[in-house]
C-alpha cells in the first residue's frame, strides 16, 4: 500500500531544499569470456593497503576527517575510503545495519559468477536481466535470481566469501523479501573493494561498466541519480536503492514513463505492503538450505528498522574507480521522496572525497509537482523528465522565455538545470525574484 505525503507547495515556500560452512572464495575465472558490450574505463589494480590497516575495516582513518553534515532526523551511515591511500576519509555509523534495498543486487551479481568456470560466456537470457539489474534498478531480474539461486543463502555464501561482518539475510517473516537484506557502510565498501580488488577481471569490469551507465530513470520510473551522481561529476559508477512509501515515480518523458511503476515490496516497499511478489513472502526460494551457525559475531537483521523510508548512495567516484563511497540514510515517516532526494545530496555534498570533481552551479529549492524539465524554455517543448516533488536541483544559468503563469505570479525566466539537460520555469524555483540574482544568463 502506498500514499502520497503532505507536499509544501507556493512559489515563496522555504527552500528545504545453498551456501557452504566453510568460506570459499570465487573461483578463478581469468579466461571467463563475458562477451562485453558495455563501454567503460578499468577499474585500477589495488592499491597496497599501508601499515596499520585494520582488519575489521580493511583501512585507517585519516586523521583530517571532515564533519558529515547529517539532515535533521536522517539517520545516516557513512563510509568514504580512498584507495589510494588506504584510508577513510569519513566513517559516521560505519557498522550499523540498514536494509540494503536494491545495493543487495550487487551481491546477487556476485553470486551469479561465483561457480562459473573459464570460458563462461553469459546467456544472452541473463545478460538481459543482469545488465538493467546493475544499470536501471530492475527489480523483477533480482526477483529471478533471488528465487532459483536460493534466496538468503546467497546472503551467506557472500557473507563468508567477502567476511562482512553485518551483513543479514530478511528478518524471519520475509525471507522472500532480497530488498530487507541487511547492510552496513563498512560492508558496502567491502563488497565494493571486493570488486575492484579481488574479484577475476571479466566479472570486475561487467559489473563496474554497468554501474558507469547508471540511467537517470529506474526501471521503476524512480529518478536514481541522487547522491553521488548528482554532488560529483563523472567518472562515477553506481548502485543505488530506495524503500519505502515514496509517491510514484516521475522520471523520463511524458509518453516513455512506467506509468504503472510502484515500488515492490521484495526491495522497496515498507513492511507490511503487498506486491505481486509476496508469493514469495515467507517461503524457501528454490534451492534454499540451511547455512549451519552463524560466524561468531555475525549480526542477524531482525532489529533493522523497516519502515521508515531509506535511501541509499553507494559506488566509486573518480578516475581509477579511486575513493569507494557508501551513504546509507533512513528519513522521517511521510518524507517525500523529493525531500530524502534533497537531503542525501547535501549530506554527500558535504564529504571529503579524493578524487572528485564538484560540477558548477547554485543549488535551489523546488515547489510543485511534476515540474517538467523541457528542451527549450517553452512549456510546448519536450519534456525531458518530472522532477520530484520539492527536490533540491543545480542551476548554472538562467535565460528568458515563454512567460509562465501560476496565478498571482508570472515569470519569463527559465533555469538551465545542467544534470538534466533542459530547462524549469523559474516560477518553480524557491527564490523570491524572477531572475535568480546569483546565476549568470545563458550565453546561448
């Protein structure tokens, strides 16, 4: 079940803006022929890790580590680890559990290669679920490979091939349910450095070239470049997740969008909704075995919050694929999804991050519903995409147009919104003049 939560609205409104006991590792796969068609730049050899490392972690803290800036009632955990040095530039909540959303599917994918030999080349059937698993978010291919490569016991046979220390499978109860798999930062960055470090080059560069040609709009009408797409210019890859009673998706143009799109309850929604995929809500996906006792240590998921709306930035920023970023937050009841779009950006913003490149522009507030973002600045040019309600955008110039009319107001000036491509109507923008007073005019 899903609602629509109470929206500030008004041009003056403020800008808030079966697994194995023992651990085993993948098995070689140097001659795996993956046939590739994704472009990408390689992610870079592993760096050595320095003197003084620790084991949990798998790196020190620099001792110039900057203030996370945390939203008001956001619940954040937060891991930034450069990989050139070795060290976290950040840690904030490094160890608790959050349910991963959609970055399980990155295990998923892992576990997908784990017992595939030399010579491997993906069916074209997997291809075409794995690659808009890993690009656009696709839920029904981690509904696929959750149910015929045993449900949680991918969970496990990953927790052991990686050592992630907080990594759970669902809670008891939703064992159907991959999205309530349970994830720390400090474990993201582990199955990240995994990736990029251990994993046999063909998997490496499948899963990061993918990651790299992340699509703005999920397969769920869900616009996904917030976080780090949205504070740092490319090179970037990465998986994002999201879950919880968020209105519908608005992203792409008016005729291409999944009008139907809700998000399901195996990865998204909050506990308690029903989906088409609570079939499996509560039973053993095929294939399913007991993992035997957990490692000493280990976490279980049964305390994991899973009803307030979450939201989640992880992947690589920088050329190399240098600095692993993982931004795990969980947002008030009825936030919209504007609003922790909004927020997880100005908390990634806010990160020291080694290699990344800020892009130019000033940050606005939004009010309205499904603001088009068009081609041009007339309201009869082509819509690019809807914003979400209320969301924070980046504006680097301003220009006049069509005068648009929300009665008392009018406005002719359009904001060039550089990640989107297009243009808004200034009437939209949470500022008290028509022209923006701290941003250029177009030159064209």
């Amino acid at each position: 079940m899903r609602h629509f939560s109470s929206l500030r609205s008004g041009p003056g409104a403020a800008a808030r803006s079966g697994p194995k006991a023992a651990r085993r590792a993948l098995l070689p796969v140097g001659a795996l022929l993956l046939a590739l068609a994704a472009a990408g730049t390689s992610a870079s050899a592993a760096p050595a890790a320095p003197v003084g490392a620790t084991a949990e972690d798998g790196g020190t803290v620099s001792p110039a580590t900057a203030q996370v800036e945390v939203p008001a009632d956001v619940t954040a955990g937060v891991a930034v680890y450069d990989r050139q040095t070795g060290t976290f530039t950040e840690q904030l909540n490094t160890s608790t559990q959050f349910r991963s959303a959609s970055v399980v599917k990155l295990l998923l994918v892992l576990d997908f290669f784990r017992d595939r030999g030399p010579n491997y080349t993906i069916p074209a059937a997997d291809r075409a679920r794995l690659e808009p698993m890993l690009r656009s978010s696709d839920d029904d291919a981690a509904d696929h490979y959750w149910e015929v490569n045993g449900g949680a016991a991918i969970i496990e046979r990953m927790k052991q091939d990686l050592a992630l220390n907080d990594t759970a499978g669902p809670p008891a109860g939703y064992e159907g349910y991959w999205g309530y798999t349970a994830v720390s930062a400090r474990d993201t960055v582990k199955i990240y450095r995994y990736i990029l470090e251990q994993a046999a080059a063909p998997v490496r560069e499948f899963i990061m070239s993918n990651l790299r040609q992340s699509t703005r709009c999920a397969s769920d009408s869900f616009d996904q470049h917030f976080g780090i797409p949205g504070a740092f210019e490319k090179p970037w890859a990465v998986k994002q997740g999201w879950s919880g009673e968020y209105e519908k998706g608005t992203c792409g143009p008016d005729g291409a969008r999944n009008a139907t799109a809700t998000s399901k309850s195996a990865g998204r929604d909050a506990a308690g909704a029903k989906s088409a995929d609570a079939k499996s809500k509560g039973t053993k996906s095929k294939g399913t075995k007991s993992a035997g006792a957990e490692p000493k240590g280990a976490k279980s998921a049964e305390s994991v919050n899973l009803s307030r709306p979450a939201l989640h930035t992880t992947g690589t920023v920088g050329s190399g694929d240098r600095t692993i970023v993982a931004v795990l937050t969980l947002h008030p009841l009825g936030t919209t999804y504007g609003q922790a779009y909004t927020d997880i950006g100005r908390l990634t913003r806010s990160l020291d991050v080694p290699g990344a490149t800020r892009p130019a522009g000033k940050w606005y507030g939004t009010w309205g519903e499904r603001v088009a973002v068009r081609t041009a600045t007339t309201t009869g040019s082509d819509s690019r995409t809807r914003l979400p309600a209320g969301v924070e955008v980046l504006i680097s110039c301003q220009k006049q147009g069509e005068t648009v009319s929300v009665p008392p107001y009018t406005n002719n000036w359009w904001a060039y919104l550089p990640q989107y491509g297009g243009y808004m109507s200034n009437i939209y923008v949470s500022a008290p003049d028509n022209k923006l007073p701290d941003v250029p005019v177009c030159a064209s």
